[in-house]
C-alpha cells in the first residue's frame, strides 16, 4: 500500500498547568517482586528525573525477603539500570534517588507487622518531610490482597493522619477471577477505603496510544460524526503477542486469555472507542460513559457462547524463525491443561450508536507477531461510479490506532492510480509517534503512577466498571469450563481455524497480523 504524505504540526512545549505531586510516603506490598524490579521503580526513577515528583518523598519496600535498607538500594539500583541504557545518569541522581528507599521485612498478612510499619511510616513522614500523604501499592499475588488490605484497616492505616492531605492504595489486576470473587474482593476493599482513595491499575489506560483514542475522538471536530452505525461497518481490536507465558505458569494456568486479557485491557480498549462523548473531563465522567458501554453490551447467551466465543491454546511451532515449545510443555504446565492462550469474542452493543455495529475482539500469546491495535472498517461506498468497478472491488476506509510497537494512527483511502487507464489503489495517510514527537514515549506506569499521586482517577477501573466486565465475562468462562476441549493452534500462526469461522460467518476478515 502507498502512503500519503502527512503535515505534522509540533505541539506546544508547555506544561505549567500541569497538576503537581503533593509530598508522598509509597509503601509497595511485594517490593522484590517482579513488577516493582521491572516497572515500578524504573517509573519512579523516570519520574523523578523528568522533575514530576515533588521535593520530598520516599518509599518503603515491603516483603518478606530479609533484607536492610543498603540491600535493598542495591536492589534498586540494579533496577534503574534499565534507565541508563538510554542514555548515561549521573551519579548524584541516583545517590538522591536511592536515599528515598527503606525497607521493612515481615510479613504483610500478620498483625505485628503493622505496628512495625506504622512506627517506620510516622519516623519517615517526619524524616523526609512528606506531611503524611501516604500511597499503599499491592504489588503482591492476588491471594494476599484481602489480608493485607484487612490489616492496614485495622491498623488505621486507612485513614490519613492529621497532617496529611490525602491516603490511597493502588491494586494490581486481575481484580478477582470471576463475577463472584470480584464483587467480594470490592466488598473486602469498601469496608476498609472508600472508593475515592481506590486506584485499580490497567496498565494499558497508561498507555500513550491508549490515551490518545480519547483526544482524537474528543478534540477533533471531523470524526465523531461519522463515529456510528451509519458509517462504521465493523470493528476489529487486537493485541497480539509473540512471547509465551514466559515464568508466569502459576498465575496463567489459572487465569487464561480471558481473564489475563480481556475482562480488563480489551474491554477498557473497546469503551475507549464506543463510549459517548462524556460532558467535561472529570475523572467520574468520563468513567460513568466507559461504564455505560459495558451496560449496553449485548450479553451473550449460554447456549450460544460458540457462535460469538473462540478460545484456542498454542501447541509447538515457530516465531520469528525461532522454534517454540507448546503450552503444554512449559514449565509448570499441567501436560493435559485446558487453559485457553487465544480468545477471540464477537460483540453487540445495544444503543442508538452502535446498533448492529459489529465489535471483534482477539488477544493470544505466541502468535506470528507482537501487535496492538484498534482497528475502524468504514462501510461501502453506497454506489460506485467507475464501471466496471462495483463498491465491493474496492476496499472500504479503514482508520487504525496502533498501540504497539509502532505507534501511529493510520487512514486509509481510495486514489486515482496515475495513468490513462482507470485504474483505483489503496493508500495510506499516516501520523506516527517517533517521527512527530520527540524522545519515547513515557512507560505507562509512569503516568499512572503520576495520577496516583496528583488523585487523577480517570485512567483506573471504577467499581462497577470492574464488576459489569466480570459479568459480561464469566458465564463464558462457565461455558467454556463444562467443556474443556480447546483447539490448539501453531505457535508463530494467527491463532486457532476457528477464530476465522467468527468472522467469516458474517462475511468479514480479520486484519493480518
Ligand atoms: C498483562 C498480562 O496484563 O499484560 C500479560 O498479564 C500480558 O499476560 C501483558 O503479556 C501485555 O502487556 P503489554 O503492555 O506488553 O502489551
């Protein structure tokens, strides 16, 4: 496909209206976990660099690892180094930077530990002069949430001190396992914080691109005329990933695709996309129009889960010319294991917008290639001029959101191929990020983490966000465990026959990968 050229225009370099962090103490449950080692703490350092963290603040590292608090830097310092490989850091920076870190081993489900941590928390708060503000982050397993976040209420710890402006805890997905867990865990949480100190991350509403679908949609006066059931045929969202479960066989054999993907990441994509223009940008607004797309969806009915759901496992192959071993050889795998690694759902959503409107969503692991992205298919051209063309010898617009790796916006549109003959090509108008922006992207832990600290709620998942996606998700994953035969795909393929099936019945494609 050829592509247009594209005027970039520079945005304004100004952020003085920017909110800012007021001082904070952050306390991560799971400090020698993964997550803190690879996200968190490379966040931080980010932050700190990019001057958006305020003059004071620390952290506390918790977990049962014994450690001190010059072990634990070093752990920390370890985990920056990610940062220098873009580009060398100075050593005062990181010398300021590990002086905020302090570390108190325990156990987080047990009582005493919370006597210790209050004691460490009121000497920090005076210490680094952070006036109380305290942030709690559950970087831990699910299976601890409830405990921990029953102790810090029984603590006290729910509640800000007298000198602070603010008391929050940040919770990691998955968010329960099904409708039932869900709402109980959101019960456990509301008897100890209210909903207004509640942060439940999806990292992918940090994501730039992610972000960015409600600026084109809300800050263009061209697209949301045509954003409807009149002009739009289908929708097509992906993200596909070529890696495995890499060392995660513990969690992901008992979560899965659906769970893993699209109760959380998929669904927030397609709100993204379907909701209603909200009326001013407060978090809780534009938060009840995610919400009320979730209550538009047509919920899929029991007996008909095959006809709109495709689950598929990888089995061995090859990606990107590399050999890969099936899912049910890897490591901590049970050999006979039913976990789905691929899903693929057909949607309606039942409103004056979307009526009709097809929704397909897929998500799967070991695929051909790493890819995300939203996909808008514009309807026919009702009647063409160029005989013996008819509309369906051409291809209709298509607008994509790629989330990854190359972000960018694409259109696609029909033009003359130059010539004498009549001939039509498909080309392509494109924006994307590296070339237009300077520098990358910011990770998206950096602007969630960011909107903890400010008090921004909008990127995370509301309560009854949370408990509509479980519902529309779970009597799937009922069907699918009454009968556990799931087709395997080849890894390094597109995913399972059957995922074409969904489309094709309709008379539709998927997008390649
Ligand atoms: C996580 C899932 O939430 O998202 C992982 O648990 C998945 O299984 C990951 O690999 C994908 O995130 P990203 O940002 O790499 O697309």
């Amino acid at each position: 496909m050829r592509k247009a050229k594209v005027l970039r225009i520079p945005p304004p370099e100004s952020t003085a209206n920017e909110p800012q962090a007021n001082p904070f103490g952050l306390v991560i449950f799971g400090a020698s976990g993964d997550l803190t080692r690879r996200k968190l703490i490379p966040a931080l350092f980010r932050l700190m660099r990019s001057g958006l963290l305020p003059k004071h603040w620390y952290v506390i590292g918790s977990a049962r690892t014994q450690m001190d608090d010059d072990d634990f830097r070093k752990h920390v310092r370890e985990s920056i180094r990610v940062v220098e490989e873009s580009g060398p850091i100075r050593t005062a920076e990181v010398e300021h930077f590990l002086g905020r870190f302090h570390y108190l081993a325990g156990d987080s489900q047990e009582s005493g530990y919370y006597s210790r941590l209050t004691k460490r928390l009121n000497e920090l708060d005076k210490d680094h002069q952070t006036g109380g503000n305290r942030l709690f982050y559950l970087a831990t397993p699910p299976d601890s949430y409830t405990g921990i976040i029953r102790q810090l209420g029984e603590a006290g710890l729910n509640r800000p001190v007298k000198t602070a402006r603010w008391n929050r805890i940040v919770i990691e997905k998955p968010f329960g396992t099904d409708l039932t867990s869900a709402q109980t865990l959101n019960r456990k949480v509301a008897q100890v914080f209210k909903e207004d100190q509640v942060y439940r991350i999806d990292h992918y509403l940090g994501k730039e691109t992610v972000q960015n679908i409600l600026f084109f949609r809300f800050a263009n006066a061209i697209f949301e005329p045509i954003w409807d059931r009149r002009y739009i045929d289908h929708i097509q969202i992906t993200v596909a990933e070529s890696l495995g479960i890499e060392h995660r066989a513990g969690y992901y054999e008992r979560a899965g695709a659906l769970r893993d993907m699209f109760q959380n990441h998929l669904l927030q994509l397609l709100c993204l996309i379907a909701m209603e223009p909200p009326a001013n940008f407060d978090a809780d607004t534009v938060r009840d129009e995610r919400t009320k797309v979730l209550k538009s969806i047509r919920p899929i009915p029991p007996d008909e889960i095959d006809r709109f759901a495709v689950r598929g496992q990888y089995g061995p192959g090859l990606v990107n010319g590399r050999e890969a071993v099936g899912y049910r050889a890897e490591p901590g795998v049970a050999r006979d294991s039913a976990t789905e690694t691929f899903s693929a759902l057909k949607l309606y959503i039942d409103n004056w917008r979307w009526q009709g409107v097809r929704f397909y969503l897929r998500s799967g692991k070991r695929l051909a290639k790493r890819k995300a992205e939203v996909a808008i298919e514009f309807k026919w051209v009702p009647h063409l001029l160029f005989k013996p063309l008819t509309p369906k010898d051409i291809q209709p617009n298509t607008l994509v959101f790629r989330i990854q790796p190359e972000e960018g916006i694409q259109l696609t549109f029909q033009s003359k191929h130059p010539g004498p003959k009549l001939c039509l090509d498909n080309v392509m108008m494109e924006f994307d990020y590296r070339g237009s922006f300077k520098g990358p992207s910011p990770d998206a832990y950096e602007h969630l983490l960011l909107d903890c600290l400010i008090g921004d709620q909008m990127l995370f998942a509301r309560r009854d966000w949370v408990e509509l996606s479980w519902a529309f998700i779970t009597p799937i994953l009922e069907a699918w465990a009454k009968a556990p035969r799931v087709p395997i795909y080849e890894a390094g393929s597109t995913g399972p026959h059957e995922a074409e099936a969904l489309t094709e019945q309709d008379k539709r494609q998927w997008r390649s990968l």
